[in-house]
C-alpha cells in the first residue's frame, strides 16, 4: 500500500489519480466519461488507450459502473452505436433481430457471417450471455433466454428514411430535442425541408 503525500492541493493531477484508484476495487468502480475534448487532439486515441489501459489495471472493465464511455451530441457519432441508442443495433454492435426471425436458433442462423469472425466465432454464447444479463435468472434455455422479449424491426426506420418519408407525406409529425438535424445530419436541404 502506497500511503498518499501530504501538501498536495485540491484538483491537482496526483488528487485525481488517488480519487480513481479509490473508487477502484471489490466495492466501487470507476467509469471514465470523454467527449471531443479527447478525441479532436492529434493524441486523442492515446488519451483514450491510456485510459482502457488504466481501466483494465483496476479492474474497472466489465463490471457494472465501470469502463469507458465516449459522449456525443448528435446522433452522427460514435457514441449513438456505443449505448446503443440506434434502432437497429444491441448492445455490442448486434444487429437487432428482424420481426420475420424465428426466435434465437433464427437470429443467430440469420449472423453467419460475422459468427466466424474473432470472438463471433463465439457469438452463440455470448448471445446467452447478453440475454441473461437483461433478464437474469428468469432467461433459460426453456424460454430462449427470454430472446422474444427484445424488440423486433420490421424495416429502415433510421432518420433519413423518415425524413423522406416526411417529405412523402408517410410521417405526421417528427420530435427532435437536443440536436438540429439541419447541421448535425447529411443533406441539409432535406433535413430542412
């Protein structure tokens, strides 16, 4: 145990080095949030590295409350794909399953393609993995670990197809907060239109 120096002020770089690893261990974790301030530096993806690399030291991976999170205030960026907060996708880069699937057995045929990819090759389990961490206990075999219960899309419901659905009178009404779509998304014209 290294016992922490004296004199040092508040806010300094050794404070907040001590705040991580204080809230790093078996009862509390830390989860490290950037935005562009990390990212638009000619350095950014090493502020970001160094942090997974702090993150994985710790002990701060994997486990609830803790990891990296990339901020982002407009759903042309990353951090839309990493929640997940896009339609079509679960957590992990998933493509979200089609209403026309037939249940598990149906959604994994259906992602032959990346299965035999990387850690895909391994998708079956993780897919398990993934559904019991929504629904726990109450996720087994039985039930197809409850994969019925994740929504299902039915088509492109992403936001140019509805804004063209809006110009071709489909869409009634359309609610945005917190973004124009007129600067933060392709084809402004259309956006605006």
């Amino acid at each position: 145990m290294v016992e922490r120096t004296t004199g040092v002020s508040q806010g300094s770089f050794e404070e907040f080095c001590w705040a991580v690893t204080e809230n790093s261990g078996k009862e509390r974790t830390t989860s490290w949030i950037y935005s562009v301030g990390w990212t638009h530096h000619s350095v950014g993806v090493q502020y970001i590295r160094g942090a997974a690399i702090i993150q994985l030291l710790l002990g701060n991976i994997g486990r609830p409350g803790g990891g990296i999170l990339a901020l982002r205030g407009h759903a042309s960026i990353q951090g839309s794909t990493d929640i997940p907060t896009l339609y079509d996708i679960l957590p992990g880069y998933l493509p979200m399953p089609s209403a026309s699937m037939s249940g598990l057995k149906g959604y994994l045929e259906s992602l032959t393609a990346i299965k035999q990819k990387g850690v895909w090759a391994n998708l079956d389990a993780y897919m398990v993995s993934f559904l019991k961490s929504y629904w726990g206990d109450a996720a087994t075999q039985e039930n197809d670990y409850c994969f019925s219960y994740l929504p299902k899309i039915n088509g492109d419901h992403g936001t140019y197809r509805t804004v063209m659905d809006m110009m071709d009178e489909k869409v009634e009404g359309y609610m945005i907060f917190g973004e124009n779509p007129a600067v933060g998304s392709a084809n402004a014209k259309m956006q605006r239109l």
